[in-house]
C-alpha cells in the first residue's frame, strides 16, 4: 500500500519543484538598498553616493543604482514651494552621479526647468485671473445689494469658500496637465544611459 504524505512532505515536494531566478532574488535584494540609498542623498547634503555605490559590484551595483534611479524621478515633482525646487535640484544632482551620458541629461534637466517656470507663471497667472473675476462677481453683488441698503464692505476674495475650491479644482486640473510632461521626461531619463 502507498504510503499516506504529509502536508510538510507534500509543500517539500512543491517547494523543489519551484526554479529560483537568481537574477531575481539579487534585484529584489538590491533595489530596496537603492533606494534607501538615494532617500539618504536627498535628506543629507553631506552624504556620499558615489563612495556608497562603491561598495557594490556586477549586477548587485545594476540593481542597487536603479533602485536610486527610482527614489529620484518619484522625488522629481512639479515644484509648490522652495522646499520642492530644492528636492528637485537635489534629484538632478544626484541622476547627474548616476548616469553616463551627462550631456542628454544636462539637456533635458534645461527642458524640465523651462516645464517648472511654465507651471510656475501658469498657476500665478491663472490665481490672479481667478481672483479678479471673483473680486468683479463680488463688487457687482455689493452694488446690487448696496442701492437696497446700507453699502456693505466686501470680503477678501481669498478667504472666500467658493474661490478656494474653484481654485483647487483649476490647480489640480493645470497641474494634471503638467504632470503628464513631466512624466514623459522622467521616462526619457529612465531611457538615457
């Protein structure tokens, strides 16, 4: 009579059966590590990339050096204050250690900064434009209700609910827009050597 196996004897079974891709386990083992390693080189100006990746070689370095790669177009954002451009500077500064071909790098790091500005005077332009027509919507009410009463005194535009969520709305709509330019320079990136 055959012999009745165990659920270990039968997932030990299983578990030989299974090929291991080597190449697999050394990205997965690797692309954390880059990507811990670049987290480090935008948080520490005084941290040294090139001495870290050093320490790795053959195919581990490969890994390693797309996982920073990685940290670094996810960090590459439209920029919303200082503190961004200065993320964004940073993650120039360190595609720049990374990869080979500098001059297409340098190229289209000039055509992201024209894409940054353009973003930049967009939404200022478009702030401005939003609260003159707010303020006009504003005024022509006040006059309407003023010949009824006693003129009223108008509310900062700003401050208003109705303005703010307009402007939300109109600053995530531009703001899809530019994204979608920007993604197609990260993938340049990805693509230069």
């Amino acid at each position: 009579m055959d012999k009745v196996k165990t659920a270990l004897e039968i997932a030990l079974e299983r578990a030989k059966a299974i090929e291991v891709d080597e190449e697999k386990i050394l990205e997965l083992e690797n692309l954390p590590r880059g990507r811990v390693l670049g987290a480090q080189f935008l948080s520490n100006k005084d941290f040294n990339l090139e001495e870290e990746l050093q320490k790795f070689n053959g195919k581990a370095k490969a890994h390693v050096v797309k996982g920073v790669e990685e940290t670094f177009l996810g960090n590459l954002r439209l920029p919303r204050d200082g503190n961004s451009m200065e993320t964004n500077r940073r993650c120039m500064e360190g595609l720049l250690l990374i990869k080979k071909n500098k001059a297409a790098l340098k190229q289209v790091f000039k055509e992201i900064e024209m894409l940054f500005q353009y973003y930049a005077r967009a939404l200022e332009q478009a702030y401005v434009n939003l609260k003159e027509e707010y303020a006009a919507r504003l005024a022509q009410a006040g006059r309407s209700l003023g010949k009824q009463v006693v003129p009223l005194r108008l509310p900062n535009v700003e401050t208003l609910p109705e303005f703010q969520e307009e402007w939300l709305r109109f600053r995530e709509q531009l703001s899809a827009q530019y994204e979608t330019l920007l993604e197609e320079k990260r993938q340049y990136i990805r693509s230069i050597s």
